[in-house]
C-alpha cells in the first residue's frame, strides 16, 4: 500500500482534527482532537458523555473512530470492546487547543504522543486546573478499578524545532508557527511518495508572525505533495493585526476614567501580552486570575520566555470567602482552595477584591463570563469599560451567554467595546503561501469554506469521499 490518509475529524468542520497518515509499516496521527460541532449537536454543559459508559458514548455520536488498538483499556473494558496494545505508532500535536489535542485522554498510554514543550507546559497546566476523566493528558488513573487504582504517565515526550523524529517509515520535523497559543507547531512529513505538510493552526498577523513565515519558506524549498491546510477565515481577505489591536486598545484605556474590564482567551499568551503593553502604556497593571498565573508559571519551567513585569494575581473568593477578610490566619484562609492554588498562593503575592475596589483608575482587570460575580465584590466606579477580545458568537448556546454577559454590563452600567483579532489564516495571506509553496494538491482541513478553498487554490484542490481518506502514490 502507499501512502493513505483519512480525515477522521477536522474536514468540513472547524476543529475536531484526527488525521491518520499511514505509509508502509507506520501509522501516525496528525492531532487528536475534540469535534466541537458533534459536541455541541448532542452535549451541553449539563449533559455530557457519561464515564460510566466508558467510551461507549463517544463511539455512539461518532466524537470517536471506533478503531481497534488505539485507546486506554480500562474505558474500553468498560465500554465492552476487547482492550489491545497500541495498534498505531505516534500522536503529533500541532497545539494545546482542546479541538487539535481534546481527546488526548483516551488514547492508550503506551501510545507515543509528541508536542513542543510549550504544549506539553500547557497540557499539564489545564490537567492540574481542570482535572476529571477526560482531562488525564499525562498522569492517568486506572478508572473502575476501586480503591487503591493504580497511577502511571503518558508515554508523552517534547520535541524540539526542527528535530527529524523517525517513525518506522515516516520523518517528521515540527516547525514553529504563529497562532493563539504558545508552542503551536506545523509539521512536514517525507513520506515513501514525497513530502506532505500539515499547518496545524496558524496565522499572519500576531506578534510572531516569522515564525509562519520561516515555516513557509523551508515548505518553499521542498516539492510538496500535498499539503493539508486550515482554512478557518479563508472567507477574511484582510484580518487587523495584534499590533492594530494594541493601538485601539491602548486609545481606549487611555480615554477610561474607570475601571477598565477585560475578557479574552484564558490562554491566549499574545493576546495577555497585547492587554499588557497597552495597560502598561496608560500606567495601570494587569490584573490575571490564579489558572493564568499558573500557566505562566508552567511555561517559566518549560524555558518559554515570559516577559510580563508587575502583572497582579487575583484570587477570587472561595467557600467561606475568607481571603479579603482581615483577621484571619492565612491557613484558614488557604483552606478555601484546591492544592495547586494552595501551593501558587503560598509563593506569590496576590490582590484581593478590596485591593481591586481602591485601585481601580490603575488597572485592567481580567474577568470572563465564567467570573461576572467578582463585578458584584468589585463595584464598578462610573464610567468603567468592559472590553470583549474574543470571537463573535457563532452557536446558539453561545448567543445565550453573551446576552447574558451584556445584561452584566447593563446592569453595572460599564461602557462596553469589542476588539478582537483573529488567530486564523486570512483568504489574502493563504493565496501567498500557496504561491510560495507551490503544492501539488491541497487537502483543507479546520473549515466549513470548502467552495472558497477550492477558487484559491484552484486545480491543486483536494475534495474526499465518503470514507474521507485519499491514496497518494
């Protein structure tokens, strides 16, 4: 057999990417990642696929391939299948988001797992924050074991770019590239028919936008047989830059008499580093939340450059509400929260909401919508601003939230602006690397613009069957 690829996730949808590569003896996979829109068709934040079904849920809406040997035995002995060693031979991870690497926790744990160590940072930040079944991306427990269940580690390993990672028949070599997240990879692979390449997500028009470019030009020195490329704002010719975003934000908090309000993507590193720069520029500090605080920490240990200075840490109150209470012994107060914010409060120091209330003329304070109550704690002077740095609401459960967010901003009077840049491919960006790369064909993935796709990149466009999979030779 040739070269075979199968699209199991991620083809005329945005997100949900599980790409098989199989080429003689080797079986790779391109991400692994949780398919938002099934998710969201069947599941809610109050109706999830249930862990006593093992993984019998996630095979019945097709959120999972039902393949043989690619999945940890104990869910699969729960879900009645007949558990198998590894039948595949590795997992690349283009990033952290949880629709390129959401579904991590399933696979077998002798499976092979590759990532930057930006990602492997990040993955063990949200495995100690969020915790649950499905959020084991490293240290995993044998589940309906009872008492006493047995503790181990994914066989997961950080690479570093540019290093040629030999799979029985295949070489992959990661490349940096610039999206939302740090440590977002693409990949070229050789393959026995050439040399195939996958972005991954990846943009130009953030603050590391040479790293794409670097990326495009190693692609544009090899003959490339197929590239399989995200398409996610093909339909923008033109998307503003993190730099533009700056210059508005900064205008902005600059123009606020009040408190000024700050909603973006927890994770989202370039963009905390935007908010940064301009709350820096007017003279107020960023305030982040203990989950941020720790994902800087991890990224610090991981050797990832961190260049924010005199950032404050907010610990919100918790059970009783004892952290702004005076009085008190800060045991007690620590009792409140789990260990990992026991253990980061230990050694920081952190403001409290009182601390916020009297300081509000000098700080940008983050809140998303998960954490509104803290407007109550608090109290928002007149004239403050809430500014909303995220996508636009594209499901109907979404729209319900951010109603609900705006009723929030009305009810504590805040002026409220949005300023967002997105971390996808612009249509006018991606017609420049096609001409740089010059690939054979095309295969989009991480899209729902399949007709746009194909009128830029005309006669090299790929489109799959049923079975999504293509023969190369």
């Amino acid at each position: 057999m040739g070269l075979k690829i199968t699209l199991y996730g991620g083809y005329k949808e945005v997100g949900g990417n599980k790409i098989l590569i199989e080429d003689g003896n080797s079986r790779i996979w391109l991400d692994f990642g949780m398919s938002f829109s099934i998710m969201q068709k069947y599941f809610s934040e109050f109706l999830k696929p249930r862990k006593v079904n093992g993984l019998g849920d996630f095979f019945e809406f097709g959120l999972l391939p039902d393949l043989e040997g690619l999945y940890r035995c104990d869910f699969l002995v729960k879900s009645k299948k007949c558990p198998k060693e590894p039948d595949f031979d590795a997992v690349f991870l283009s990033h952290a988001h949880l629709d390129h690497s959401g579904h991590v926790p399933f696979l077998h744990r002798n499976l092979p797992v590759y990532c930057s160590k930006e990602t492997f940072a990040i993955l063990s930040a949200m495995q100690t924050t969020r915790g649950g079944f499905d959020k084991e991306f490293l240290e995993m427990s044998e589940h309906f074991k009872g008492k006493g269940r047995e503790k181990f580690y994914r066989n997961l390993h950080s690479f570093k770019e540019n290093e040629k990672i030999k799979v029985k028949d295949v070489d992959v070599i990661p490349f940096y590239v610039d999206h939302t997240i740090p440590g977002s990879c693409g990949f070229l692979i050789n393959t026995s028919s050439g040399a195939i390449a996958y972005t991954g997500d990846f943009r130009l028009n953030g603050w590391h936008k040479d790293l794409t470019k670097k990326f495009v030009e190693k692609l544009a020195e090899q003959e490339i047989k197929l590239l399989i490329c995200e398409g996610t704002r093909i339909d923008n010719d033109k998307l503003e830059d993190e730099e533009f975003l700056f210059k508005k934000l900064n205008q902005a908090i600059g123009k606020c008499k009040g408190l000024v309000v700050a909603n973006f993507p927890q994770k989202d590193v370039d963009r905390m580093l935007t908010f940064y720069k301009a709350a820096i520029e007017n003279d107020r500090k960023l305030v982040i939340n203990l989950k941020q605080a720790l994902l800087l920490e991890y990224l610090k240990h991981v050797g990832f450059k961190v260049k924010f200075k005199d950032i404050l840490v907010y610990a919100e109150p918790k059970k009783n509400g004892w952290i702004a209470e005076e009085g008190i012994p800060f045991s007690e107060k620590l009792k409140d929260y789990s260990n990992w914010e026991k253990e980061l409060l230990r050694k920081i120091e952190f403001v409290t909401f009182k601390d916020v209330r009297e300081m509000q003329q000098k700080v940008v304070f983050y809140c998303d919508s998960w954490s509104l109550g803290d407007l109550v704690d608090v109290k928002p002077v007149k004239d403050s601003l809430y500014i909303y740095s995220l996508c636009e609401p594209f499901t109907e459960e979404m729209e319900i939230d951010h109603k609900r967010l705006l009723n929030w901003i009305k009810h504590f009077k805040l002026d409220y602006m949005e300023a967002h840049v997105h971390g996808h491919i612009s249509g006018n960006d991606l017609r420049w690397i096609l001409k740089e790369v010059k690939p054979e064909k095309v295969l989009p993935v991480h899209t729902e613009r399949m007709d746009i796709f194909k009128k830029i990149s005309g006669k090299s466009f790929l489109s799959l069957g049923e079975d999504r999979s293509i023969e190369l030779h």
